[in-house]
C-alpha cells in the first residue's frame, strides 16, 4: 500500500521521494534523442538532397548495366520521396523509416564489393542519415551492423591496410555523432527545464501547470479519469517577509515545494502558480481521498516549516474535476474553496462542495 502525504490510502500508489527538478520533468514526454521533435524537417531536407545526389548515380548504374545497384538505390529515392511528399503535404509517412535500411545496407555493401574504396565512401553519409531520421538506439544499431559488414567487406575485397583505416575513421565519426547528441539532448533538457521549472523553488511554473491541467481535462473527457487539484497558499507571508526578511521568506518555499514534492506520488505534479500560491494536481484522486491529502499536507506545513516564536501554515481548497470542466471553472472552485477556508480563519481545509477541517495545531513549537 502507498502513501501520500504521509497517509495510507486504497490506490497502492508509491509515494514519490524526489524533487520536481529531479530526474525527467513530470508530466512532459521524456527526450528519446535531441532530433525527436524536427525528425519530419529533417527526413523531408534530406530526402531532397538525397534525391539530387543519388539521382545520376542511379541513371549511371543502369546505363553501366548494373542492374542490382540500380535497382537498389532507386528503391531508396523512392521511399524517400514518398515520404517526403508526405511531410510537405503535412501527413503522416506512408513507410517507416527503418524499411530504408532494406535496400540501403546492400546497395553499400556492392558498392564495396565492386568500387572499392570509392565505394566505402558512401558508408559515411549513410551513418549520418541513420542518426537523423531514426531514434538514436535504433540509429547506433544500425551504424554498428553497417560498420561490421561494410570492414568485412572492405577488408575481403580491398585490403588489411584500407580496411583497418577506414574501421577507424567509420568508428570515430560513429562516436563523434554521438556525443555531438548528447551535448543537444544535455542542453534540450536544460533549456526545457528553464521553461517549465519556477527558477526559486524547482516547482513546476504556471506556464506549465496550464498545459498539465489542460491534458488532464483531456484525459478525463476521453476516459473519464477522476483528477482533483489543491489550491494552496502560505498564510500571512507578507508578515513572514515583513518580520523575518525575504531571504527567510525564500526559504520558507522552497522548504514547502521539497517537504510537499518529497512526500507526494510520482504522478502528483506540483506547480507553484504565483507568488507564495501553489497548486497540487492529483491525477487518478477522488474528492475524498483528495481533502485527505489535502489535510496532510496542511499538519505536514504545520509541523514541518517552523521560525522562531510562529509556525508557518497553509490554507487549501480542494476541487475534483468534472464532466464539462474547463481549465477555468475547475481553477475557480479551488479558488473559491481557498477564500473560504482564508475567511474562516485559515490553516485549514476547504473542499469545493462545502466540506471543512478543523485544524489541529501541534502540541510542541519547534524552533531553528
């Protein structure tokens, strides 16, 4: 049985022990490779530019009567242009892009066989294509298949000397490739972190939190997926600022976003909305099971983020989602469960249809 927020609930859900800005953000698709999102462009440029170059070689290769070469690497300006025709009329490509592999991989290998070294030249774009239009494990398969059979060959037909130069220089372009990769998807996630990430706290942003909140409507619509949220706010942070200074008030949240993400499901999504306001986002989470986790993290506040002589806490409104929610009216009843447990003396939990917690304090008042 898992546990939110410190209490046993009947979903069998582990809880969560790492921070927001932990790991792959939550909540966004993790980076397979650098190229995933601009690999419909980049087939599409590259397909021109492989019909203009291999275009005359392949009228060359029938003209010679080299039937098989011929045959071979039209099959590949084939694929490509279909494909290509495809991404410029914005639909979806008619082959996958491995199926290219099929006649590409022979058409190297007899270019070997019966060019030698001029024919070897064509290994290296070929390990470049593969890098561009395929997923990276399936791209440095492909270039490790390529690299063996292409030495075989070279090594058969050319000689050990050739052979062995071009296993290595094949190899490094192989290895440069990839941690030219890895420096874009290192950055990719860096640059996707300052997007969604709230710089002070490692909370996720508003920004994000809209594009969460809008998926989830999504899901629900579609499966009928029950998701609540809570809307939550430190109470009288400006006191907080105004007696202990902004650097303690800087603290305060980010102790409240570590105590919250370290105690929250791996799926629970924390967004900090503005300000000293945050917003919970439970997915899978009924308005019961939602006011519980609700009143957990209140006495978790309450207990856990003392300063001297005061206890910090935390009002919440709860709402669960419903059939016809937008992103507005669901926000709007967590904002209005969030004014009304402020108005009746905060430090407390309010649910959208009217439900109240009494706050129970802590006996001892711990200090710094």
């Amino acid at each position: 049985m898992g546990s939110i927020l410190g209490y046993t609930d009947s979903r069998g859900l582990a809880p969560a022990r790492m921070r927001p800005s932990e790991g792959t953000p939550p909540g966004t698709n993790e980076v397979d490779d650098g190229l995933a999102a601009q690999r419909e462009q980049i087939m599409y440029l590259i397909s021109i530019a492989t019909v203009v170059a291999f275009l005359p070689f392949t009228i060359f290769h029938f003209l010679q009567g080299n039937y098989a070469l011929g045959a071979l690497t039209l099959s590949v300006l084939l694929i490509v242009s279909m494909n290509s025709a495809a991404v410029f009329w914005q639909r979806r490509a008619p082959i996958t892009s491995w199926v290219i592999l099929i006649p590409m991989v022979p058409a190297v290998t007899i270019s070997l066989r019966t060019h030698g070294i001029s024919g070897a030249f064509w290994c290296y774009p070929v390990v470049l294509f593969f890098y561009f239009v395929l997923p990276r494990r399936v791209a440095n398969a492909c270039s490790a298949a390529l690299l063996g059979a292409a030495s075989f060959i070279a090594h058969r037909y050319i000689g050990t000397g050739v052979s062995t130069r071009f296993f290595v220089s094949l190899t490094l372009t192989i290895i440069i490739v990839n941690i030219v990769l890895n420096i874009i998807e290192t950055l990719q996630r860096r640059l996707l972190r300052q997007a969604i990430e709230d710089p002070l706290t490692g909370a996720f942003n508003r920004r994000h939190m809209d594009v969460c909140l809008i998926d989830t409507i999504a899901r629900h619509t579609r499966t009928q997926a029950p998701a609540s949220m809570l809307l939550f706010d430190i109470d009288h942070f400006k006191h907080i600022n105004d007696q202990f200074g902004h650097a303690v008030g800087d603290i305060v949240l980010k102790r409240l976003v570590g105590g919250v993400g370290g105690r929250s499901r791996r799926l629970d999504l924390l967004f900090r909305a503005g300000g000293e306001e945050f917003v919970l986002l439970l997915p899978d989470t009924r308005l019961a099971e939602a006011i519980l986790v609700a009143e957990h993290l209140r006495a978790l506040v309450a207990e856990s983020l003392p300063l001297p002589g005061s206890l910090v806490t935390v009002s919440v409104g709860v709402s669960e989602l419903h059939a016809g929610d937008t992103l507005d009216t669901w926000m709007n009843r967590a904002d209005e469960a969030l004014y009304l447990a402020k108005k009746t003396g905060r430090n407390r939990v309010v649910s959208s249809s009217g439900t109240a917690t009494t706050p129970v304090y802590p006996t001892t008042l711990l200090t710094h």
